[in-house]
C-alpha cells in the first residue's frame, strides 16, 4: 500500500504572547492515508484536528517532523488538494455556479469550459436547479453543497474537510453525509474528513484516527468494516453501534482530560 | 469595527429609514400607498411652513410661506443665477469629493492590508475625522487664500477622512475564511485583491462615500458663506444681507434637494454594485 499522504513524527508548536515555550497543539503524529481512503480524524474541541488540516493544506508549516504528499513534502497551499470549510466561505456576492467557477478561475480554465464544468460538479451534489443564486437565498446544507461542488470542480485528489457539517441541522447532516459518501464512491476521491462527532465519523470513515487533547496525538486508529448493504438503515445496526461505542470509549478519556486544560487555560 | 458601526448608524439616520432591504411590491396600489406614507411628514412640514406665516404663527418677513419661496426659485432660475451658483457649488464640491476617493480609497486599502499600519494610523484618522473640518477653514484660506483652492482643499479635507476610515475598516474586516480559501487556492496578491478583498469591501466602503458626500455639501456651503462671489452658500447669506428673504430660503431649498439628491444617487449606485444583498 503507497500511501497518498504520509504524515511522520508531526509537530506544531504556536507562538502565543505570555508564553515563552508557546503552545503545543500537535506533538508526533503519525498517520498514513491510502490513495482513495476515506479517512477521519476525531479528537476533542482544542486537540489541533484543524491545525493538521492546515499542515496537509499547505496552509502552515509543521514546526517537526513532515507531511508528504505522493512522497513529497508540502510546502504550500495548492489546487492538488480541495478545502471544505466549516463556515462554508461561499463569496456572497457570486451565484452558486460562480462560486463553483471561482476555483477553475484561479487555475486559468476558460471561460466556456468553466461554465461546463461548474454546471456538471454542482449537478452532482444535486443543485443544477440552484446555479443562478446567491448564497443569502441558499439553506446551510445547500451552502455546503456548493462549498462541496467548488472543491471538486477543480478536480483535486485529494479533498481536505474541516468539520464541514458542523453547522448544520441533524436531518441536513446525515442527508449530506450519504450524499458526500455516494460522491466519494463515484469520484474515488482521497478524502480526509475532520470531525468531532463520533456517529459521523463511523458512518463516513474507513478508517477513524482519534486524536489525544491537546497536545494532540493519534491515540488509536479503528478500522470500520460495515457491511452497508445488510441494513436499510445503517446507524442504528448493531455493527454500527458496536464501532460507535469503541470511538466513544477511546474518546471519553479525552474530553475529560480537555475539559480540565480548558479550566487550566480560562484565567491566563 | 466600533467605528464602521458607529458611521454605519449615521447613514442610516441620514438616509432615513426603510431605504434598505425593502422588497418590491408586486401590486401597484401598495407601492402608492407606501410612496403616500415616505411622503407624509415631508408634505406636512412643507404645509405648516405655508399656512404658519399666513396665519400670523410667525411673521411672515423672517418665514416667507413656501409657494412664495417656490416662486423665488422660479425667478432665480428664468434669471439664470441659479445654476450659476449651483454650478459653481456643485463644481468645488464635487471635484472635492472626487479628489477624496482617488485619495482614500487606494490609500486606506494599502492601510488596511498591512495590520501594523493600521494599528499604527487609524487614531490617527480618527483624530483628522473628529477634528471639525470648519474649525480648519480659517487655516485653509490663510495658506492657500480666498479663491477656489481653499474651498476644494477643504472638502478635499472633509470628505478624506470618513472614506479612508471606512475602507480601512471594509478591509480589515474581509470574512477572513474567504482570505483563507483564495490562500488556498494560491491566488496571486492582485487577483486576491480584485476577486475578494474589494468586492467584499464594496458596502462598508459606501457608508464611506455617503458621509463624505453630506460632509462635502455642508463644507462647500460654509466655506462659500466665509468668502465668494457665487454659489449657493454666497447666494444664502448675500440674500440674507441685502434682506431678499425669499432667495434666502430659495437658496436653502436648492440645498436640501441637491443633498439629497446626491445622497440617493450614492444609494443607487450602491445598490447596483451590491444587487447580490
């Protein structure tokens, strides 16, 4: 198995003014993701879940260790990697195809092909219907969708999202969760999904790789085998709930332990 | 970001209210009706200011009823002075105010895009925008004497600092998500610029533009009525020397609805550089 992205012994340390030694949100994390995985990262609020993303973006550089992309380090942003956003970043004052364009434009496609290809990327997240509106007359699902349809029309390999359900309503979530796992399966896709919800990340995830608090480590990873076609509904079978819980213990430990930094943090 | 609030309330008292985010209505009828209610208070003041007079509330000499303020603008315009003053008012206060955005805006975004020198000049700016621009105008007509200079300069001055503050604010305040999905995507500093960062800009930027708009009339008008030979700041307090009562507020008039005038032709614009709100 050559792995898409390696991330070796990865360290990020923040400088934060009143602390001399600064703030370590990332310390040895080791994590391998295959080409076509759909692999995600747990870990509870503060654990430096966004701050990897923002290593495997290009966005930051680890301060030790390194991430390798096809065996080479990062080291910048670029458009071989697609970004979902939480708070979806739509530009407001675009129509959902010129959002989708937006990113073809950074890479230089001309215009008619742009046109066509942000048509094809949001009919595929189901919102052909939708291309002529603006963001303010769009639903949070239907924001993220476009988000979704810009970071794929670009055609990355590989798609960085950074708890990009977060903000929705349950019923939104687990409708865009199988829409996002329908896409994974059609695009083939490398994705790495950032999550702190431990039902997503089982329904999504290959693989879940749950992180320490902060300093965040991986502490385990669990692979998740389930058997997709035995159930109508897969959340609520018993394989599901069995994987659930084994997240949920792995997990528990953590939000207490960050719960008690957060306390230590407040007076500073 | 106190500040943009803060001058974003002003325009909003300035505009008055239920110019924004109002939706069309469909039927004919309500339109009317809402026209009929914008207008009432208008009307209505413009009626006492006729009827007061002619019942004797006030005298009449000092408070000329409105028809007969109506007919002096009548007669200043057949005679042709009327737009010689506003002529001469509109061209110092709109080269003004030309001048100001060709100034504030590129500056106050260069301001703006750097953090250091905006924490190092907005105090700064805020002290040149709360420093009356009428307090300076004695300054102004001393360095650069009693012609057209001063007058320009000192809108120049007074339209400034509004615009710079605002598109300083417009600027720091771009959502910074959108800065980081054009990082992302490895846009170059002037597509990062063109695509983003001013199209964001564009609302806060126009609070900007209107504040500097009323400022420009209010500062033209003072510095007319300190020293010049026409316009409409001349034209008001000539009048009011030589006891032309009627012209007096013939002037005063003009004034109005050139102020708002100009107020609404900002929103208009606005409005289509902003249609996606």
């Amino acid at each position: 198995m050559s792995a898409k992205i390696s991330i070796s012994g990865v360290g990020h340390t923040f400088g934060v003014t009143g602390h001399r030694e600064g703030l370590t949100a990332l310390e040895t994390v080791d994590l391998d993701i295959a080409d076509g995985e759909f692999a995600v990262i747990v870990g509870p609020s503060g654990c430096g879940k966004s701050t990897l993303l923002d290593l495997l973006a290009g966005l930051s550089t680890p301060t030790t260790g390194r991430v390798l992309l096809d065996g080479e380090p990062i080291t910048g942003p670029g458009v071989d990697r697609g970004i979902v956003f939480q708070q979806y970043a739509l530009l407001p004052w675009r129509t959902a195809q010129a959002n989708v364009e937006f990113g073809l434009e950074a890479i230089g496609i001309p215009r008619r092909e742009r046109a066509r290809r942000a048509r094809e990327y949001l009919d595929l997240v189901g919102l052909l219907a939708f291309a002529d509106r603006h963001p303010h007359e769009l639903s949070g699902g239907m924001k993220q969708r476009v988000a979704i349809a810009r970071s794929l029309a670009y055609e990355p390999a590989v798609l960085l999202m950074d708890e990009p359900f977060a903000a929705l309503d349950a019923q939104t979530r687990e409708s865009l969760q199988d829409e996002l796992h329908r896409i994974w399966q059609r695009t083939g896709k490398t994705i790495v999904f950032i999550t702190h919800g431990i039902e997503e990340a089982v329904y999504l995830g290959q693989r879940v790789a749950v992180l320490t608090s902060r300093p965040g480590r991986i502490k385990s990873i669990v692979d998740i085998d389930l058997d997709r076609g035995a159930a109508e509904d897969i959340r609520s079978a018993p394989q599901f709930a069995g994987y659930r819980h084994e997240v949920w213990s792995l997990l528990h430990d953590e939000v207490a332990r960050a719960r008690e930094l957060e306390k230590e943090v407040v007076p500073v | 970001m106190t500040s943009s609030a803060l001058t974003g309330d002003n325009t909003e008292r300035k505009t008055g209210a239920g110019t924004r985010g109002e939706p069309a209505s469909p039927r004919r009828r309500s339109v009317l009706f809402g026209l009929l209610t914008k207008s009432a208070a208008v009307f209505l003041l413009l009626a006492l200011w006729e009827f007061a007079p002619r019942a004797g509330l006030i005298d009449p000499t000092f408070l000329t009823p409105f028809s007969e303020v109506l007919s002096a603008i009548g007669e200043l315009a057949a005679s042709g002075r009327l737009t010689e003053h506003i002529q001469a008012s509109l061209t110092r206060s709109l080269s003004g105010f030309g001048i100001a955005v060709l100034i504030a805006i590129p500056l106050g975004v260069l301001i703006g895009w750097y953090k250091i020198v905006s924490d190092l000049l907005t105090p700064l700016v805020q002290l040149f925008l709360n420093t009356a621009a009428l307090a300076l105008l004695p300054v102004f007509v001393l360095i650069l004497g009693i012609g057209e200079a001063s007058k320009i300069a000192i809108v120049i001055y007074a339209c400034t600092w509004p615009i710079l503050l605002n598109t300083i604010s417009a600027v720091r305040n771009v959502d910074p998500t959108l800065l980081k999905l054009a990082r992302s995507l490895n846009l170059s500093p002037l597509r990062l610029f063109g695509k983003v960062v001013l199209p964001a800009s564009i609302p806060t930027i126009f609070t900007g533009l209107r504040l500097a708009g009323a400022a420009a009339i209010v500062v033209v008008i003072a510095a007319e009525m300190v020293g010049a030979k026409a316009g409409l700041g001349f034209l008001i307090n000539d009048s009011q020397y030589n006891f032309a009562i009627p012209s007096m507020y013939a002037g005063i008039v003009t004034i109005s609805v050139i102020g708002v005038g100009f107020n609404q032709l900002l929103v208009f614009i606005e409005r289509r550089l902003t249609s996606w709100k």
